[in-house]
C-alpha cells in the first residue's frame, strides 16, 4: 500500500512540473522552430509549420530501449523490467 502510494505522489509531482511519460504524451515538437505544442495539434501555433506525427514519448522511445509490456524507457545494458519485471 505504502508503495502504491508513493508512486501515485511521484506521477502527480511529475505532471505537475511537466516532467514524465505522461507530460510527454501530451506534447509534440516543432521542428522547424522548437515550439512544444499539444499533442492533439497538426500545425505549430508559433510558426505554422507541420508538426510530427509523433509526440515526445514515441520520439523518445524510438532512441532508447523500452519495455514493450509497460512503456518504461531503461538503460541499454537493463534485463528486466524495473516497473513490471517483465524480461527484455
């Protein structure tokens, strides 16, 4: 219980200063002039260029090794899940 809890507050202080998984899902990046925008625009409201197709999680993700059971981005070198325990 006490576990769950902690976790529960680590996401709300992530998604409050806009850090974490979620706060990357809801962005996507201009590339043409940097500007983060929601992820559910088409065209930066900055310059009015097209953005990506994908948000910053799925561009993150794309760099690094992931879990495909839970999302969680992990160092090259990790064998197991820390979040679900699931083998990579």
């Amino acid at each position: 219980m006490r576990l769950i809890l902690a976790e529960q507050v680590r996401q709300e202080s992530m998604d409050e200063y806009g850090f974490g998984p979620r706060a990357m899902k809801r962005l996507k990046v201009c590339k043409s002039c940097g500007r983060a925008s929601p992820s559910t625009e088409s065209f930066c409201t900055e310059c009015g260029a097209k953005l990506p197709e994908k948000n910053m999680f799925q561009e993150y993700k794309e760099r690094h090794k992931f879990c495909k059971s839970c999302d969680t981005v992990v160092k090259d070198d990790t064998e197991y899940c820390p979040q679900c325990g699931e083998k990579l």
